[in-house]
C-alpha cells in the first residue's frame, strides 16, 4: 500500500455532520415549488422563483431516495439556478450583470459559430486535432446558456446544430494515454451541454445519448477500472476525476441510475486517486484544512482538480446527494488549503508519497508543496463559495477571497488560448450567485 495511504489517520468520528441535500433545500428554501415531467410521465419537483436565494436552516433533512427519477435539468445547472440568473439578469442585477457580460463578451457564445465535426479525435501522440472539440463543446454550452437565461432562438438554434453535427459525426475518440482525459474533460461537458438542450426543437437527444454511451463511456470506464494497466497511483486525481465526472454526467443525461451509482461509488470508495480519501490523503482537523493530492505538483493541476471535484459535487447535488459535506465535508477542508497557499499564506504539508509505472511500479515523494503556478486564476471558486457561505452559511474566508479574486468569472476562450483554459465551462457568478 503506499505510503501516503498508511499515513492518513484522520478519519472522521461520524460520515457528516453538515449533512443536506438539495431535495431538503428545495422543501426549505422559500422559493416556488414547479412539478415538471421527466420521461414517461415521471414527476420531479424542481425549486424555482428568485426566493431560490434563500439560504437552507441545518435541519434541512434529504427527501430523495436512491431509486428517485432523476431530476432534469440536473448537472451543473438545475432550474433554480438557470431562472434566477434569468429573473436577476433582466433586472441588471450584480454580480449576475457581470456574469452575463462576460459570457456575452465571448466570442464562443456568438450564434454565429458553426460546427466543425470530426470523425475521429485524437488527444496526445501524432495527429492531435482535440482543439476543435472542446472549442466546438464549450460553444454549445455557452450558446445554450445565452438561449436558457436571454430565450434568444438564434443561440438555441446554434447550441442544437452544434450537437447534432459531432453526434452524427464522431465515432472516435483516441491517441496515448492523453485519450483518457479528452474522453473524461469532454464527456462531461459536452453532457452538460446537452442536457440544457433537452426538449429543444429540433435536437437529437437520443442520438446524442447513443454517441456518449459509444464512444466516451468505454473509455471512462476503462480508465477507472484499469488505469491503463498502470499501477494504481500511477496516475494524478484529476485523471480519475474527469472520468468520473464523464460517467456521472451521461448517467444523469441517459437516465441510467447504474452509471450514475458507478460514479458515486468510485467518489468513495474508489482505489484511485480521484476517490475522496485519495484525492484528499491528509486532514489537518485542528485548522479545518485538509492537503490536495496534487498539492506538491503545481497549482495549476491542482485548481484542475478542485475545479473537477467541485463539477461532480454540484452534480450530484441536483440529483439530490450531498457529496459536498461527505465525510465530515473533506472537499471543503481541501478547497479551503489550495486557496490559502493560492492567495500567498502558508500551510502544512505532509510528505506524499506514490508508486508510478506498471506492476509495483517506481517509488516517488514529494517533501514541499509546488510554487508554481501559484498565481493561477481559474474559474472553479465561485461555485463553492455560493455552496458553502451562502447555502450553508459556513465560514470558508479562503474560498470566499479567491471567489472575490476571480469574480466574475468567464469561461472558455477566456482562460487562454490552450487547452487548460478550456477545463471548466465556467461562468460560475452568472450561475451560482445567491
């Protein structure tokens, strides 16, 4: 077992003391309360209204139960969100004015971008040609979201045409290992995409389904249960985290509780690193801080991955599951760390160690965390923020002045021209602002 496993002995007296979730806020929250249908007739309850800003009481108690129908629109953003985004940005409201400005602003969210499909993707090794995906992915999400908050057809119709193109398209996804981070990163996204496409006229849904389930699903799947033939700490969290966010994200699209519960089960009890305890090796209880996985690489890859992590929680938490304060809230202790030593202070840090490469593999350690990168901005912190201070009411200064930096954050096209500006769909004040 490695060394970084043996020498975590902060394990929680009880799973969750901030124990809420969404279905609970929804019973709570003084907002409007819509019954919508789901598939064949299946009926959802969805918050609505403004008063969705509401802050929920700790007595809140979870009302969803594992066989629940799932709730749609039911990834990053849920109906509460999406409407009160459009009820404050037609009241040229701040901060949701300068959200929106920013994603007006880009130039992915113009109606005028056409598709560009391609049979086969290659991430990493001879013939890369991911750019035109994930540039064509965040183009749907961001056309899609001007059409769910403006109504504006044109970017609907965009969004739609954009999606239809790579699910008529695109057979492949392939290259060296890289393959498993473009099959995750945009597996996630492009379902994102989709499922605020979901009912629009004209939009593909089934076929869209069928190429996920095809193409980026095997790969994800792949990856957690074989880590490339890897030994298991070969391979960062954030390798583990986007495929996990991938198969959550089309079992919640596809309506498949088996993928959906695959994804959960792995956030807990999953031998790779992107599994809570691993993605999270050490708790420094007394601070309320907890060391991030990548910690002793760079910050950049480690704000990837708490941008990830952030991704799957606020997924899981529309469908109803409290993955935020799992046990004893580890995510928010890990946040809270990577934004102090993001905003200049200090923090412990515990020598991590790991096996690399096949069989028992290569021993490494890290004995300091990384400066580099350290002046990283990315827009993962808003959406934490608006969870922790504002849904929960819980003191996260760190997360908060981080969120303060960034705000308002932007999206892809605006983080830079590669393909790390394009790991988080962003736009977290325009979505999460409460």
């Amino acid at each position: 077992m490695p060394a970084h496993k043996r020498q975590n002995t902060n394990e929680p007296k009880h799973e969750n003391k901030h124990r809420l979730t969404r279905r609970g806020v929804l019973r709570i929250g003084g907002g409007l309360a819509a019954t919508a249908a789901v598939g064949g007739g299946a009926a959802i309850v969805m918050s609505g209204g403004d008063n969705a800003d509401a802050a929920p009481t700790p007595t809140a108690t979870p009302t969803a139960t594992a066989t629940a129908a799932f709730a749609h629109p039911g990834m990053l953003h849920a109906y509460g969100e999406l409407n009160r985004a459009k009820v404050r940005v037609a009241a040229k409201s701040q901060p949701w004015l300068a959200g929106w400005e920013r994603l007006t602003a880009n130039s992915h969210s113009q109606s005028t971008w056409r598709p560009n499909p391609r049979a086969t993707i290659v991430r990493g090794g001879t013939g890369q040609n991911y750019a035109t995906l994930y540039n064509d992915i965040h183009a749907a999400y961001q056309n899609a979201l001007r059409w769910k908050i403006a109504g504006t057809k044109a970017n609907g119709d965009t969004a739609r045409d954009i999606l239809n193109a790579w699910s008529a398209t695109l057979t492949t996804v392939t290259g060296n290992a890289d393959r498993f981070l473009a099959a995750g990163i945009y597996g996630y996204q492009f379902a994102n995409a989709a499922e605020l496409m979901r009912g629009y006229d004209g939009f593909d849904l089934a076929r869209f389904q069928k190429m996920l389930i095809d193409v980026f699903y095997p790969l994800n799947n792949q990856f957690l249960t074989g880590h490339n033939d890897a030994c298991i700490t070969n391979y960062w969290a954030n390798w583990d985290l986007c495929n996990m966010n991938s198969i959550l994200a089309i079992g919640i699209l596809c309506d498949d509780r088996a993928k959906y519960d695959q994804a959960v089960d792995y956030f807990k009890n999953g031998a790779g690193n992107g599994s809570i305890k691993n993605a999270v090796p050490f708790v420094y209880e007394s601070q309320g801080l907890a060391q991030w996985q990548e910690s002793g690489r760079d910050q950049g890859h480690t704000m990837m991955g708490i941008g990830q992590l952030g991704a799957f929680c606020e997924m899981a938490w529309s469908q109803g599951d409290d993955l935020y304060g799992y046990d004893d809230s580890r995510f928010m202790k890990a946040a809270q760390y990577v934004a102090k030593y993001n905003l200049g202070q200090e923090v412990t840090f515990t020598k991590y160690s790991w096996r690399s490469g096949q069989g028992a593999g290569k021993y490494n350690e890290q004995t300091v965390i990384a400066a580099q990168d350290r002046d990283q901005l990315r827009p993962v912190w808003d959406v934490l923020h608006y969870h922790y201070a504002r849904r929960r009411r819980l003191s996260v200064p760190f997360i908060t002045t981080m969120a303060e930096k960034v705000r308002a954050e932007g999206g892809g096209g605006q983080y830079g021209p590669n393909s790390g500006g394009y790991d988080q769909l962003g736009f977290g004040t325009l979505l999460y602002a409460k």
